[in-house]
C-alpha cells in the first residue's frame, strides 16, 4: 500500500469569518436594523433585565447576529441615536454596544458519526462580567434522530452561549457504544448556526480555560487561540479549516474532511470505551492546549499506519459510506497523521529513494536498525510520484544493501530469512537452491584446519546443537562390514570420550552400517561414562556414498593408482563427476543432500548427534565444508585424513549452519 503526502489548502483567514459578521451586525444597529425599543415587553420575556431603567434600554442599540432573529420586533432607533450624524454613529457604535437578541433562533447538528441519540440540547448565556460562567438564563430543544435540532424563542442580553447535548454515539472503529457530552462555546453575533462535535468540545474547554484565566484577550481572539491548539493535536492548521461549530462530519470539503479524520483518530484510541478517553483528552487539551499523553498519540498513529498498509483505509470507508451515505477524503488526514507522530522525513527531490524505519520505540513500529525484526518488519521508502510507500516483502531483503554484489554472489535476506543469489547479467537478486543456500554457509565458515573435537564441543551454545561426524577409529586389516577396531583404536575412542563431559546430555549415537564404526561411538560413549549405547544404523554413511557408478570407480581407481588417490582427485578437482559415465556425483549437491537430506532431517532437535562414518566419505565432505581449504590431496602427494577426525555441522535457534573441520587425535592428518 502506498502512502501519498501532497495537499494544498484554502487560504482562509479566522477573522474574515468572525470578526466581519460582528461589526456587521453592529452596523445594522446603528442604522436602525433589527431594534427594538419595547422595554415593557423585552422585560417579560427576561426577567433579569425587568428592573432595567427604560429609558436606558430604549437608548441602546439591539443587535442579532442570527437571520433567523427576523421574528423580534422591528421599529426605528431612538431619536438620540438618530438625531446623530453617520460617522458619529458608526463611531459611537464600535465603541459602546449592547447586545439584546429578542424571539432568536438557532439550529445545528450534534454529531460524532452522522447519529446521536438524545432528547434535549442545552443553551446556557454566559456572563462576560463574570468570567464568562454560566448564567441562569437557558434554553433547550429537541434533538432529531439524525442529530438536528433547533431552539426557538431565544432571548438573550449578551452574546456569549454555551451549548451541550449528551448522547449515545458508536465508534466508528470498533464497533463500541459511548454515551458522552458535545459542546461548543458560541457567539451569537456570528452566525445562527452551531453544530457539536468532537472538536468544538475541546475548543470550548479550552477557551473557558483561557477566558477564566489572566488573559484578556477577547472571545475571538481566544476562540482562535483555541482552535489554534485543538487543529495542532491533529497536525493541522486551523486556518486552512472553517470555525469547527460550522462543520459536520458529513460534509464534502476539506473542512469535513478534517473533522471526520480527527473524530475516527479520537476514537482510535478508545481502547473501547471512549467516553472514558475522551473525557480525559479534553482534560488534557484544556489545561495548556497541549496534548500530552505521547503513549495514547503514538497508538493511535500506529492504530493509522496499520490500517493503511492492510487496505488504505478501504474497510473504514466502506463502514463510513454505510453509516453516511457518503464520507468525504479523510483518508489523507489520517496518513498525515502516523507520518507526523512517528516523524517520517519530508519525501521530496533530495529524497527520493531514501529508506525510512520508525524509531520511536513506544511503537509497534519500532525498529533499531534496518535489519532489526524484534518488532517490526515494516520499511518504508520515498517514492519519487507516491511519497512515502511500504517497501514489498520481495524488495525488503537488498533495498538497504549498496555493496556491490558479483555474479553468482549468495546473500541472505535481512527479512526473510532466504537465500538469494546475484544474476550479474540481470542485475537481480533470485532465491538460491539448496546447494547455492549452503554455499553461504560454506564460506561463512570459513574452516581452514582441523580443530580439537573437545574445544569445538566445549564452545556449543546453548541455543545451538551439533552433528559430529568422524572417521571410525583405528581398525583391523578386515575392511569388510564386519571388520572391529584394534585395541588401539577402541582405546582411542574411549580417550576422545573421556574429553567431551562439559555437558550432562548423552550423545544421541549413529553409525555406517559397518561394525568398527558402531564400535567408534560406542566406545567414545563409553569413555565419557554415557549409559545409553543405543546406536542408529545410517546405510548412507557407508564408504560409497560419493559413488554414482561403481564399475566407473574402479576403473577411475586403477588410472589415479588407488582408492585414496581417486577419492581425494574427485573431491578436489571434480575428476570423474561429469559426463554420462561419471563416477561420482557432484560435489556439492552429494554434500548438501547428505547434511540437508539425511542428517538434518533425522536429527531435527537432537542437541548432541555423534556419527561415525569412513574415510571415502569423511575426504570429499571435509574437502566440501572447508572449501577445500583443509587439503587431504593425497592423489598430488599430498596427506590423508587420519583416524577420528571429520566435520562439526552446527545448527543455531533460526537454522543457520556453520561447518568446523574437526580431530579427536592430536592431528586430523594420517601419517
């Protein structure tokens, strides 16, 4: 799924909206708009202000800032008033008005996700002499099942309300019920319309928190402080947006858009009961304008980022469109989001290409270092049309690796945990086969000699396990199955026993088909005081196992001038290994299918596998794990591997092999 970062927002200014309808709205007073000059009647309906002097409410301007105010009683201005000149007027009006609202109207929706369920909403003046608490001077009205409602019959002698509903409302992420509180602190010399949602709740905490400190500022002013704070918990500019009480989550702008994105980011991070959550980001949010509950940002985040790689949004669209009809593009909002709160960098020119990892470690996210999975395998990188865009799991393994690669190089994947192998004329990575996989164990090993057994066994961690597989020891003139070891040799291997008793775990005990291998192992089991001696027959370490064509062999045998000078010549050169008639099987693929095939996959779990096999095979699996480093090149004069000695395969926790040439005697070469 990619990730696209790109947007361009209205230039709209907060005062261009609010502080023109005011002094609108006091212009209309002074020229005789919307007046009343009844005292008598204004009295009864209100009455806090029926011990008001008439003489003092006849000489004040009325102004309403609602067009549905049309119903109040309409008559000219006073004779004080209109006796003055224009410019005296309009003067004397910016400088000392009254506000008086008589038979208003107001209406809005209440809504986090297009329903609220509730009966009444509240409207109570505040009193800006007070700071700005609540007065007894209230209204209410009906909530229609879609969350509209309206209030008839307003009369009010100052401009500043408050307005609250609760209701039941489901989250849209997961599902839950929430009955919460909506407010929206308004100006009624503004607009006649206030909706109620999210953001106007944290707006209208705010503000009473700024009105009831030491700032002095005006409603507006701190309304636009306000909301200044409230867009910024969402990475957002509040001026690219209208006020907050003239949006709905169901609208089609950008403004819409916002606020439906914040509402679904809000519920995000309910952990499923929101009423609770909310309740303590508008604590939060109102007592410095800051939100700090990094823990509850950085969940929500990845709560986005999540959402995003799985579909783009797509399932919370489809829940949206149900429920809406139609839901505006908050998609961009979201991603704006998570980019911002995990602080991915500006994808842009200089960027492109770039690879990028969240590093915040309170994030499901987290990752130390490109190769790092403890908790994540996501990366991401900048693309040049797209933006920020999840790098695709075939990608992840080389899109990090600048070290030039050579043709036929193996390299294992950072993520995946696959082999690949470089096609040079391609210039592309592929999955290697078993033999190119080993081959990387091969190298990574790195075995240039024989290492004492005892050291090598000594070393295993624990969470590795080993296979040691050796050349029987020193045996009789009988080379037949049923041919024993000497004296020597049983001593010999009792000896080596006696050496590997670092670990309590007995050695699970395997061997050829062949009699003086069985006694090998038994006998080293023996030396190290191990009471099980119950052995494994494994006919594929017999001598013949690198034999593809025996008749081949002995006519390889009589040109070379021997078993041992055939066996080492093949091993070391691929003599006899290719063609029709070869007399041995690859190298490679003989090696790799005795280690993969037969050993690994008998001994899955084993921790200690002590095997003995014999010399024709012990040469080319030696020469093969060492890459042909340790050199038994006995056909070019060259020395033979000696009794006891052989190879360590061992395997960690992820299935990673490293090969050690091992010795049980004081050389792994024979005299």
């Amino acid at each position: 799924m990619g990730f696209f970062l790109q947007k361009n927002f209205r230039d709209r200014s907060f005062w261009s909206r609010v502080t023109f309808p005011i002094l609108l709205a006091t212009l209309f007073v002074a020229c005789g708009e919307d007046t009343v000059n009844n005292s008598d009647q204004f009295s009864k309906d209100d009455p806090e202000l029926s011990s008001a002097d008439d003489s003092e409410v006849s000489s004040s301007s009325v102004a309403s800032g609602s067009k549905r105010s049309s119903s109040s009683s309409k008559t000219s201005v006073t004779d004080s008033l209109s006796s003055q000149s224009d410019e005296d007027l309009v003067n004397d009006s910016l400088l000392d008005v009254a506000y008086v609202l008589v038979d208003g109207t107001v209406s809005g929706t209440i809504a986090l996700d297009g329903f609220a369920k509730s009966a009444k909403i509240n409207m109570v003046q505040l009193d800006s002499a007070d700071g700005y608490k609540e007065t007894k001077i209230e209204f209410s009205g009906d909530i229609g099942k879609n969350g509209d409602y309206e209030i008839k019959k307003i009369n009010l002698p100052q401009p500043y309300v408050m307005f609250s509903a609760e209701g039941t409302v489901e989250n849209v992420v997961d599902g839950t019920s929430s009955t919460v509180t909506l407010s929206t602190l308004g100006d009624m010399t503004s607009g006649e319309v206030f909706n109620l949602n999210l953001l106007t709740t944290l707006e209208a905490e705010r503000t009473k928190e700024l009105l009831g400190g030491k700032n002095k500022a005006s409603v507006e002013a701190t309304k636009y402080e306000a909301a200044e704070d409230v867009w910024n918990m969402f990475h957002l500019e509040s001026i690219d947006f209208d006020i907050t009480e003239n949006i709905h989550v169901s609208d089609a702008g950008e403004s819409g858009a916002a606020l439906l994105a914040a509402t679904i980011l809000l519920q995000a991070g309910s952990d499923g009961d929101f009423a609770k959550f909310f309740k303590a980001v508008v604590a939060d949010i109102r007592k410095d304008g800051k939100w700090d509950d990094a823990d509850a940002r950085i969940a929500i985040a990845d709560w986005a980022l999540a959402n995003d790689l799985k579909d783009g949004y797509a399932a919370l669209r489809k829940t949206l469109e149900k429920r809406l009809g139609k839901a505006a593009e908050f998609e961009w909002y979201l991603k704006n989001f998570y980019l911002n709160e995990l602080k991915f960098p500006a994808c842009d020119d200089e960027s492109v290409d770039d690879v990028f990892f969240v590093g915040n470690k309170s994030s499901k996210f987290y990752a130390a270092n490109y190769s790092d999975v403890s908790k994540s395998t996501e990366r991401f990188v900048c693309d040049e049309e797209k933006g920020w865009i999840a790098i695709p799991d075939e990608m992840k393994d080389f899109i990090d690796d600048a070290t030039p690669a050579e043709d036929g190089e193996v390299r294992r994947g950072a993520f995946s945990g696959k082999f690949f192998v470089y096609d040079g004329k391609k210039k592309e990575w592929r999955e290697a086969t078993a033999v190119e996989k080993d081959r990387y164990f091969v190298l990574a090993s790195n075995a240039k000699e024989f290492v004492d057994i005892q050291d090598v066994y000594e070393s295993i961690k624990d969470d590795e396990r080993v296979i040691f597989v050796l050349r029987h020891a020193e045996r009789g003139t009988d080379t037949s199955k049923g041919g024993t070891l000497t004296s020597d040799g049983k001593k010999q291997s009792e000896e080596v026993g006696a050496r590997l008793t670092k670990f309590k775990e007995d050695f699970v005990l395997g061997a050829s088909e062949f009699l003086r291998a069985h006694q090998t192992v038994e006998s080293i089991a023996k030396g190290r005081g191990q009471q099980s001696d119950i052995r494994d027959t494994i006919p594929q370490l017999n001598d013949d196992w690198y034999s593809k064509n025996a008749e081949a062999v002995e006519k390889a045998k009589n040109e070379c001038g021997g078993g041992w000078e055939v066996t080492s010549k093949y091993a070391y050169t691929g003599a006899y290994s290719t063609g029709a008639d070869a007399a041995y099987y690859d190298l490679a693929e003989r090696s790799v299918e005795l280690i993969e095939d037969v050993l690994l996959k008998k001994y899955p779990t084993e921790k200690f596998v002590l095997l003995s096999s014999h010399d024709k095979l012990m040469v080319p699996l030696v020469a093969y794990c060492s890459n042909l480093q340790v050199e038994l090149k006995k056909y070019d004069g060259g020395k033979w591997i000696n009794y006891l000695a052989g190879v360590a395969i061992i395997i960690d926790k992820d299935g990673n092999r490293r090969y050690v040439a091992i010795r049980g005697l004081e050389s792994g070469y024979a005299n």
